[in-house]
C-alpha cells in the first residue's frame, strides 16, 4: 500500500473578513500531496492557491483569516488546531517557503553571510528539541562559526559559485535568480519535509527562471524534498510536476499525474487552461474558450463555482458543489459529466 500522504487538506473551508463582507475564499478543498512529490498546483489568479498552501504552516494572517470547517493534516497532525508556538516550532523544523519578490525576502542594508547566520541561528533557537549533549554547550561564536560553514554549504548546495568569498556579498550585488537561490537556501536550512514555493519564478527574467525551476526539481532528487509549487503557469508544471492539482474559486476541480492532465484534461476548466499555454516563453497566457472571470468570492455562485463560465453547464451544476470522481490512478476530476464513471467531454 501507499506511504501515509505528507499533507492531506481535507474539506477545507476559509473566509476572509473584509471590509465589503465575508469572502468565501475556499470552498472545500480536498488536496493530498504525497511524500516526494513535485505537485503543482495551478489556476488563475484569485483561485485560493496562496490562502490553500500557506495555511498548512498557518502563514495566513487570522484575522482576516478564519477556517469554518476543515482538516490540514501534516506528519500526521492537525495544523489548524495547533498554537502559534507550536506552529513555529514545527515551521523551523519542517517547512520552508520561498515567496515570489527574492528583493523582499532579503535586507538590503546586511551581507548575505550576516541574513544567513541569523536566519539558521534563529532557526535553531525555535527548535527547543535540538538536544544538545548534557552539559556541554556550545558558546555563542562556536554557534556562529557553525552557522557560517552551513550557510557557506546551503549556498554551493543552490548553485552559487565561490560561495565562501560570495557569501560576504549584499544583495544589491546579486541578480534577481542569485537572490532567489540564496532564499531557497534558506527555505532549505532546516532540512525541511515541505518547500512550499509560491510563484517562485513570476519576478524573474525568463531566462533565469527554468534555471531556478530545475534547480527545485534537483532538490526534489537529491535531498528528499517534498514540494508544493504553485504557479499560474501550467506550462512550468507540465515540464517540471510529477502531479497537478487544479484549483478553480475556491476549489480543487481536477488532480492527477501530470501525463495523465496534459494528454486528457478532464474538466472543462482544465481544458481552458490547456488551451492557454503559451507556445513561446512569454509566461502568461489568457483563458481562450473560456469568457468571462473568475467571480467575486464575496456573493459566489451556487454548486460548482464554474457553471458560469462552462460550456457544458446544465441544471445539476448550480445546485451542488460536485464531489471528486476517480478517472483511474489517481487522476480525479470534480464535475457532474463524470458523475457515473462517463467519458464526456
Ligand atoms: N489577507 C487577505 N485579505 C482579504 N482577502 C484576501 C487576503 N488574502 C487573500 N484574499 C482573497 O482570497 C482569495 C484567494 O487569494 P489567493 O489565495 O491569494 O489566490 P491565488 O494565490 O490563487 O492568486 C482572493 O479573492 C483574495 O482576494
Ligand atoms: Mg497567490
């Protein structure tokens, strides 16, 4: 039988408390990663990827944040009933994240070696099971010089060349893709299970961003990483996944081995989505065939959050959200034209 999931998301539900009312931001999201896997997670933007992969370490500010219903088991526990202080704790043991803007995630105003230091010091602090041996302690600059041959190692592990005379560099003296290796260094430090990567690539030339794309899967094979990548792009996770999970408003719509996704997209909106990647390296496609958007959360539709945009729509669809539908091997699509094991579509 299959390894215990990683992470299962199980019926999620999350509103945001606005100023203009209560957005109904997930509506039930259901979502396993599996240990190893390189899971993309796509969907235009607004769909709940963010809000969906920085609640497994409670990343989402409360408020506005809140969860009425739902389950985010990781390693086996609950995250949402968990305390800030064991969240943090669990956070610096196993899970890191790397964010879009690699300008926001660094201090102009510190050498790298000096943000590198204190981010493994830091780290290690919020660990207080790091069980040193009895009686013995190591001094603060034993602590230290420890932490700079690690950061000197995290950075040759990211592909950074000469790192022991780079590490003394500031930012502004590296580019856009040396910054995000250096934060993905960091995202690694802890030797975390998770790397969620949240768009990682969007602020970056096109050039440099498969480098960076191949480097994540490289960290997959090499040191164990299970990884959570979310990108707009469905092109980056057709050649980089090895499982897509597609969201649509505030739902999972369709998941499965990316093979499987690319070569028969199942629901209509996958289809869309298929049908706007781009042929060059331009990053952003449109939805052809797809009109409309996606709606405000605020005032949603009823049943499948789709209906309004869908070309197959029929009555069934506005009254209930449709539950997933097993295709075959892991491959399961949320749409009433599935309902009885059909092939439509
Ligand atoms: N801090 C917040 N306050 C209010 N609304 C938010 C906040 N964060 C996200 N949202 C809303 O939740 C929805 C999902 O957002 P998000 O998960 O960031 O989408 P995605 O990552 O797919 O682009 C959007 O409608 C967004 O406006
Ligand atoms: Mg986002």
């Amino acid at each position: 039988m299959a390894e215990t999931p990683l992470v299962e998301i199980r019926n999620l539900y999350a509103e945001m408390v606005t100023f203009d009312g209560v957005a109904k931001v997930l509506n039930g999201v259901d979502l396993t990663i599996n240990k190893g896997d390189l899971l993309g997670l796509v969907g235009e933007t607004g769909c709940g990827k963010s809000v969906t992969a920085m609640t497994i370490p409670r990343l989402v500010p409360q408020p506005p944040a809140r969860y009425p219903q739902g389950q985010v088991i990781f390693r086996g526990e609950d995250m949402l009933t968990k305390s800030a202080d064991a969240m943090r704790e669990l956070r610096a043991q196993h899970i890191g994240v790397v964010f879009q803007d690699p300008m926001t995630g660094l201090n102009p105003v510190f050498t790298i070696e000096q943000q590198m230091v204190d981010a493994i010091l830091a780290r290690q602090n919020a660990i207080s099971s790091t069980g040193f041996v009895r009686g013995w302690m190591p001094s603060n600059r034993q602590r230290r010089l420890a932490a700079h041959d690690k950061a000197i190692q995290l950075l040759r592990r990211v592909g950074i060349p000469e790192a022991e005379k780079r590490v003394h560099a500031y930012p502004h003296e590296f580019s856009g893709g040396m910054r995000q290796r250096v934060l993905i260094a960091l995202a690694i430090s802890g030797q975390p299970d998770l790397l969620i990567a949240d768009e990682p690539t969007t602020a970056l030339d096109v050039s440099v961003q498969a480098q960076i794309l191949r480097l994540i899967a490289q960290l997959v094979r090499e040191i164990n990483l299970t990884v959570l990548l979310i990108t707009h792009n469905i092109g980056v996770v057709a050649q980089l996944c090895n499982r897509i999970a597609v969201m649509y408003a505030g739902n999972v719509v369709e998941t499965g081995p990316t093979r499987d996704i690319l070569r028969s997209p199942k629901h209509p909106y996958t289809q869309g989505l298929m049908r706007a990647i781009p042929n060059d390296d331009s990053g952003r496609g449109t939805l052809q065939g797809v009109s409309g958007n996606v709606p405000s959360l605020l005032d949603p539709p009823p049943g499948c959050r789709f209906h309004t945009r869908c070309p197959h729509v029929t009555d069934r669809c506005k009254q209930r959200i449709p539950p997933m539908h097993s295709i075959r091997d892991g491959h399961e699509v949320a749409c009433v034209l599935y309902e009885n094991g059909g092939g439509a579509a």
